[in-house]
C-alpha cells in the first residue's frame, strides 16, 4: 500500500511530473486541477483534421526524461523544421556578432554561467554573487565582451516567450540555459510530438487520481498534515506538491515570510499566441523570429515569431502560429490589430485569425528580489508546513525544466517523510 498519500495542485506539467515521480516512489498523488482538461500550457488545438500547438511547442536536448516518457506511452518526435532569423539560418544571424568566433564565445558563456550557478548554490548569501546575480542578461554579457552570445539570446530570450536580455535577470537564465539549450537553439535540434502534447498528457496521466473543475476552496497547513477543501468537503493529506504560480498559491493558504519573498519576487508576464491562416507567407522553413520585436522592449506587442503548422485550409491557405507578449495592458483587440500590422509590413495576407489563446507566462525575477536573496527564499519554502513546490515559477517554462524540479521536491519530500 502506498506509505503517504500526497496532493497535488495544478495539473499541467509540473503537477502531472510530480504525481509520476510520487507514483514511483511508492506514494500515492492526488492532483487537483481547477481546468476541466490536463496540461496546463501544453494545448493542441484541433483546427478540421489537424492540431496547432497553442502553448508548449517543441522537446530539446534536455527533455530526456520527457521524452523517455513519450516513447513508453507510443508518442513518436519529429524533427522541427529549419528556424530562420530575420530570414537567415539562425546561425548565421548569430555568427554575424563581433568579437571573437562563436565557439570561443559559447565556451566562455557556458564556463562563466556554471561558475556562477554554482557559486549561487555555494555562496547564496554572499553579497557579490546575489549582485551579479541580478545583472540582466545583456549587461553581463557586455562585461564578458560577448556579442555574439548577446544575438543569440534574441532567439532564445525572447523569441520563444523568455523576457528580453535587457529586463531578465541572468541569475534567473543561468537556472536553466546550459549547453543542452544553447545548442539546441543555435542548431535548431528540437522535436515535436507527432501526436501532440495533449495526447501525450492525456496518456500519462491514466493511472493517477486526477479531479477535473476542482475549485479548492482552501488549504489547511500545519507540521501534522494538510488540508484540502473542494466544495466544503475537507480531504487530509501527508504533504502537499503546488505547481502553480505564487499568487495564485496565495489565494488558497496563508504564506509563510519566504514564500511572500517569492510571492513579491516575480512579475508574471503574458504571452499570446494566435493561430493564423494564409495564402502568401512562408514554405520553406518551418520558423521564423523576428529581431525587430526581440530587440526592442519598446515595441511590446509585436510578433516575435511565428511557426509554419500542419494542415491545408479548405481555400488552400497554410496555418501558422505567432507570438506576441502582451502583458495586460494590450487588449486582445490591440494584438490583433498590431499582428496584423506586422503581417502587413513582412507581405502577407491574413485570411483568417482563428484561434488566440493569452498564457500567463514567464515568471521574470525582479533584479531588486534576486539582489535580496530571492534564491535562498526560493529554497526555504520547500517543506516548510509539509508544502513543496514545482511549476514555471520555481524552474523555467521549459517541460524539461520543469519535470526537474518536480523529480527534486518530490526526492526532498520523500527523503524528509518517507
């Protein structure tokens, strides 16, 4: 029988992760999603006889547990097509920085971000590395002369729904931007779920106790157990995993002092996505970013990239998906009306905006927070009030990134109760 009976709040990825790696260690996970669907940001969505990837899109070097997962549930991977930028291979955009060749420079970036990472876990406290820790991304590429580093985060920040390099702190990107990501990106290496994340989610996630539409009401935390409240009725629990976000977290519970540190330390952002059709864009590459929009935080609300889907309209247009960051203050009606003005400007005609999804996404760390000690806050909360945590707000957005952190809270619970 299972030794600890364990809740899980949010079934997206972080949750769905969890209750695996909780199912694994002889537990048993209950997850409570307040969605009438699994996957969180991971959503196809079905247009005539094929599916668009609205959320997660694309596995990369580090997915290898992920996609380990999707061979045992019969979830084939096909290869992303070619990923241009500003109309060249990305590599090429990216080899057209100055300074020294981009091996050099990918060396020195990946061997200054490990000693960094590892001095945040050595030295939390020490106040030179939380102050370099909060340096953003171009700032502290600048002072390791690295242009070349500073062209590719364009496709790797912002491009793909990140922050830009002149807001994001690089104590947060050195979390998870390692060799893996970097060339990944640089040499366009992802894959796609031939049958879709939904249907890979919808696979996995069988064997576990899953409560669709659950609107927790509250939850009880003490040091002897945990309390989950659904429609008046109280279930007890052993621990309990949150993988949403802080804020939403708040909703449910009183926060301890470290989890209002984390509460206050991030500034959720929003990105959308729409599904376009079209008679007279691109066919050759499957991805397109544009530095114009990736550049400038100015131009907040311009397409940042777009990717070529699968399926044919009836009137023969090709469906693509853009992406725009929009962040509450741009209505849905001003991101329509700015994506179109992009499409104008690049020669192409829109037939139809099907479908546009606004995600809550990227939890960028305030530079003010990471120089105060936003990491050991970030570490504190974990089995504080037998409550761990997971999801985008403690990793990054990256399925990968985020199965991580799940596997080590749910390795730290089991190690503290088991």
């Amino acid at each position: 029988m299972p030794r600890l009976k364990i809740a899980v709040i949010g079934g997206g990825p972080g949750g769905l992760s969890a209750a695996q790696f909780i199912h694994e260690s002889g537990n048993r996970p209950v997850v409570f999603e307040r969605e009438n669907r699994i996957g969180g940001k991971s959503f196809s969505f079905s247009s005539g006889d094929a599916f668009n990837e609205m959320g997660t899109c694309y596995t990369t070097r580090q997915h290898v547990i992920v996609k380990r997962w999707m061979k045992a549930h019969g979830i084939k991977l096909k290869r992303l097509g070619e990923a241009r930028y500003d109309d060249a291979p990305v590599v090429d955009y990216v080899k057209g920085g100055a300074g020294a060749p981009l091996p050099v420079q990918a060396i020195k970036f990946l061997n200054a971000a490990t000693r960094l990472r590892k001095r945040m876990v050595l030295e939390p406290a020490n106040p030179a590395v939380r102050a370099e820790a909060a340096l953003t991304v171009d700032a502290w590429l600048a002072r390791l002369d690295l242009p070349k580093l500073d062209l590719a985060m364009h496709r790797i920040l912002p491009a793909q729904g990140y922050g830009y390099a002149q807001e994001v702190t690089i104590g947060q990107t050195v979390q998870w931007l390692d060799f893996d990501i970097l060339i990944s990106g640089v040499l366009n290496d992802m894959h796609m779920p031939v049958e879709g994340w939904s249907e890979f989610w919808n696979r996995f996630s069988k064997r576990f106790d899953i409560r669709l539409d659950a609107r927790i009401d509250h939850v009880e935390r003490s040091e002897d157990g945990i309390g989950i409240i659904v429609a008046g009725e109280r279930e007890r629990f052993d621990a309990l995993v949150s993988t949403v976000p802080m804020d939403e977290f708040a909703k449910l519970t009183t926060l301890l002092p470290a989890e209002l540190a984390v509460l206050e330390g991030v500034a959720w952002q929003n990105y959308t996505t729409t599904l376009v059709s079209s008679k007279n864009w691109f066919k050759g590459a499957q991805v397109h970013g544009y530095s114009r929009a990736c550049k400038d935080p100015s131009l907040r609300g311009a397409m940042l990239g777009s990717r070529r889907e699968g399926g044919v309209m009836e009137d023969g247009a090709s469906l693509y998906v853009t992406g725009q960051f929009s962040n509450g203050e741009l209505t849905p009606a001003e991101l329509r009306e700015i994506l179109v003005s992009d499409l104008t400007r690049l020669g192409v005609k829109a037939e139809t905006l099907i479908y546009a999804r606004t995600w809550k996404y990227f939890p960028q760390y305030k530079a003010e927070a990471v120089a105060d000690g936003l990491f050991s806050a970030m570490h504190e909360v974990q089995g504080a009030r037998r409550t761990w945590f997971s999801g985008a707000t403690f990793s990054h957005e990256l399925v990968s990134s985020v199965t991580a952190r799940s596997q080590a809270s749910v390795r730290d619970l089991v190690n503290r109760l088991g």
